[in-house]
C-alpha cells in the first residue's frame, strides 16, 4: 500500500509567515552540519521510508525553529541590529542603485570607490552603479522609469535638471540629512567645504533647498601653448580680458598666402559654462538673488560680448564644434587659447604628451578684480524618492564621498576641485603633485558655482543664440536686449 502524504506550499509558508523576520535573522552556514550527517545517512537503509525522510525532516526543523524563534526573537532583534543602526533607524544590508553617465575614466574611478565603500561600510549597505552610456540616453530612461515608478535611488545629474525633477517632488532634498544629529555633517564638517560652494548649489526658487549635492566641481581654465606665446612677447598668460584679445591677434596669421587665417588666438566652443566664464570674471552676477531674472544685460555684459565680436570681426577666434575640436586645434598648434573644463585636462595631458610638440600650461581666466574668479560646473548626486531606509543608505554613502581623504581621491583622478579645504592642504603638501593640476586646486577659494535653477537651461539656450549672433556680426547691446527678454519670459514662465 502506498502512502501519500499532503503536498506542503513551503515555499510560499516561509514566505508568509517568516518574511517580517527574516531580516533580522543573522545568516547561519547549515553546510557543516549537513556535511557532517551525509555519511551517517548514506549507511543508513532506509528502503521505502528514504522517500519521506525529507519532507519530514523539513516539518520537523521547522516546528523546531518556530519554537526557538518565539523564544528568542527579542534577543535576536537587539544582536542583529547594532546600536548604531538602531539610532539612525536603518535596516542593515539596504541596497542603492546609482545611475549616472560618466566618462571612462571617472566610470572606472567611480567603480573603485563604490567597491570600497561596499567592502567596509558599517552598515551593510550595497551601492550598485549603472552606467547609462550618454547623458542624454540617461535623462530618457529616468524619466520612463518615473512614469513606470521605478526609479534608481541615487542619480548622477547637473544642479538645474534635480531642481526640475525637484519641483515636481521626485527628489529628496539633502537638507535634514544634512543637519540630522546622527547622520548629518557636524558644524566643523561643514565649516570644512570650499566657502561658498553648498550655499552656490542652492535653488532660490525652491525654498533654497539643496536639490543636489556636489561631487567634485569642475573650474573653468585657460589652456595655453607656452613656447607660441612667448614667441610672440608675453612671458605669461593674459591676467586681463584686454591683454588676452591682443595676444590673440597676435596669434592669428596666414601661413599660406591665400588670405584666410591658418592659426588663432582662441576656438570659441559655444557653451553656458562658457558664457558664465565671460560674465562672472568680469564680476557680472547672472541672476537676481531670487532667481526671477537676469542680470546680464549690463555694461560688464556688454564688454564681453564686444570681446567676442572684435575676435570673430578680427579673424582671430573661430567657432569649434564641440570640445573635442578645440583640444584637436591646440594640440595641432592651431589655436593659442583654449578655456576649458578642468576634467578635460587629463585628455590634454594624453594627446599633447604623445607628441610633445611643444610645452603647455594652465592658468586662472583672464579676470576684471585683482583675484580670479573660477567659475564652477558639473554633474552632482541627486536622491530620488523610494523609501526611508534606501534614501538614507543613499545618502551615507554620500557623506562617505564627501570626506576629505575620498574627495581628494576623487578630485586627483579627475582634475577636479576637492570638496574639501583640509583636502585641499593635504594635495598642495604634495612635493611631486602634477603642475597642471596643481593650478586647478589653487583655484579652489575662488569658485563660483553656475545657477541651479531648472530653467537655467533654456536661459543657457537662449544665451548661446546671442552668442552666435554675436559671433555673426550682431551688435552686442542689441542681442543682450533680446535675450534678457527672452530668458526672463522663460525664467517667469514656468515651474521653478
């Protein structure tokens, strides 16, 4: 006669009946002790009965540790949740999925941090980056993983689009975590960042709320070909918008004869942070202090888009499509001047040090004042909303970055600014430290961060479109009247 028994739905048992628990339950390795028996087992003849020896087996180990579970389970409450864990309210072992759009080297860079930081936080957090190829491809997929309500936790994005998906409520604000007594930033922490630089990130028009939190920022500076400049009588960089148009008409000239110039001062890339290179070195302010209009349309305005008239009217500066072509042109020796992002310096060190064609060096932008004024840019952390636990492991490994050792890790690999002062000493006390990026980190006191409101976009669209008219021949008064009108419309048209 055969005996059946009753199917059992274990899985689905343990399930619901263990799944509030078992995440305060420690992980126990069974391995040994099955190890152990098998060989008892195997001399065991069982015949008929070896077919419900695991079935009940199961039943029994599991009515056994419904027992002991009821016993213990305040005592394993209080193991498994370290006191610390217990004070921030945090269940261990939470896992955050980053989304960003890096470059290949701060991809990689990113990778070893996040490896680090896995391997010996506290906590057991688990951060899993996702590189999404462009930044354009990654925009696209975060905002259909909004309307699917499936979001990453942690996304890598520039201050004025987190303050757009910040007025719509999809972001966490870093301002209670940052003043949280347990895991917040102590006075002296926040005393320790660049001056200016949490306070620069802050949207006017959301409450002054910080929608995004920095990373590493990168300056704006001014690449230059030594040996051509002091070829033609400067023993150094131009320090005044003055000095730096006459060197770049120095600079242009016609090497073969058919009248059209062969070398430049500058290569004009058409891009905001550009544009904020031109006004803020000139001590023109962008936006008003709430955020409603701008401030451009002033003589100071006026003065640097008359800088860039008299070099396109002169032949002196031409317009490069992309930053990939002004590098090009200045490794070719075809161009004298090159402003850039301080990140993209790595890639001049790569190409020119191939070639070695002739020397090269980094210095502040031209400047109005007697300091330089470096204006900041960048992509920075910005926490969406999932669930308190995972936006607080988010945001500990936020504050983990920010320290000072990993900052400075940080800013060496890229040829960014450290976040922090104290890191910043630590880099200059470094007797062989690169040169060129030696000059970035002497900059750090002098930045400015670009405006991180969500239509600074469109102001910036708008802004490039009075550039180039500019650049074409336009006077520089009448495109600035144009587009102050057409940004403050768009400033007061729309969501913050």
């Amino acid at each position: 006669m055969k005996l059946k028994l009753p199917s059992i739905p274990v899985k689905e048992w343990i399930s619901r009946a263990a799944g509030a628990l078992v995440h305060k339950l420690p992980r126990v390795n069974l391995s040994p002790l099955t190890e152990r028996f098998a060989p008892l087992t195997a001399r065991l003849k069982l015949g008929p009965a070896r077919k419900f020896l695991g079935p009940a087996a199961l039943v029994i180990a599991l009515a056994i540790m419904g027992g002991v579970l009821i016993r213990l389970l305040p005592a394993m409450s209080a193991v498994a949740i370290p006191d610390e864990l217990t004070r921030l309210r945090l269940v261990a072992g939470q896992e955050v999925i980053l989304w960003h759009a890096m470059n290949d080297t701060a991809s990689s860079t990113l990778t070893e941090f996040v490896d680090e930081f896995n391997a010996t936080n506290r906590w057991g957090i688990t951060i899993v980056p996702q590189n999404q190829g462009t930044y354009t491809r990654l925009r696209e997929r975060l905002d259909s993983a909004l309307q699917r309500g499936a979001t990453p936790d942690l996304v890598v994005l520039y201050p004025q689009h987190a303050s757009a998906y910040a007025a719509r409520a999809d972001v966490i604000a870093f301002d209670d975590y940052i003043s949280s007594p347990q895991a917040g930033l102590t006075r002296a922490e926040l005393d320790d960042f660049l001056p200016g630089l949490l306070e620069g990130e802050r949207n006017p028009q959301l409450g002054n709320q910080l929608a995004s939190f920095p990373i590493g920022p990168d300056a704006m500076v001014l690449v230059y070909n030594v040996d051509w400049l002091r070829s033609i009588g400067y023993q150094d960089p131009p320090q005044t918008w003055e000095i730096f148009n006459q060197a770049c008409a120095q600079a242009m000239a016609d090497t073969d004869g058919d009248t059209m110039p062969d070398t430049f001062g500058y290569a004009f890339v058409a891009d905001v942070p550009t544009f904020s290179a031109m006004m803020l070195t000139r001590g023109q302010e962008l936006l008003s202090q709430d955020g409603s209009r701008v401030l451009f349309n002033t003589p100071e305005g006026e003065r640097a888009m008359r800088t860039l008239r008299d070099a396109y009217s002169s032949k002196c500066a031409y317009t490069a499509p992309g930053r990939d072509w002004d590098r090009g042109d200045f490794t070719n020796a075809k161009v004298l001047f090159n402003i850039v992002p301080s990140s993209a310096l790595p890639a001049y060190h790569t190409i020119i040090g191939k070639s070695s064609i002739f020397r090269w060096g980094v210095s502040p932008l031209p400047h109005n004042g007697e300091a330089p004024i470096t204006p900041l840019s960048g992509q920075n952390w910005t926490l969406f909303k999932s669930n308190p636990d995972r936006q607080l492991a988010a945001w500990l490994f936020i504050r983990w970055f920010s320290e000072p050792s990993q900052t400075q890790r940080w800013a060496s690999a890229n040829y960014t600014l450290p976040l922090r002062r104290s890191a910043i000493t630590t880099l200059e006390a470094q007797p062989d430290l690169e040169p060129t990026f030696k000059r970035v980190i002497e900059l750090a006191p002098y930045g400015r961060p670009e405006p991180s409101i969500a239509k600074w976009d469109d102001v910036g669209k708008i802004v490039l479109q009075a550039m180039r008219a500019v650049a074409g021949g336009m006077a520089p008064k009448e495109a600035l009247n144009q587009a102050e009108q057409a940004a403050n419309a768009a400033l007061q048209g729309g969501a913050p």
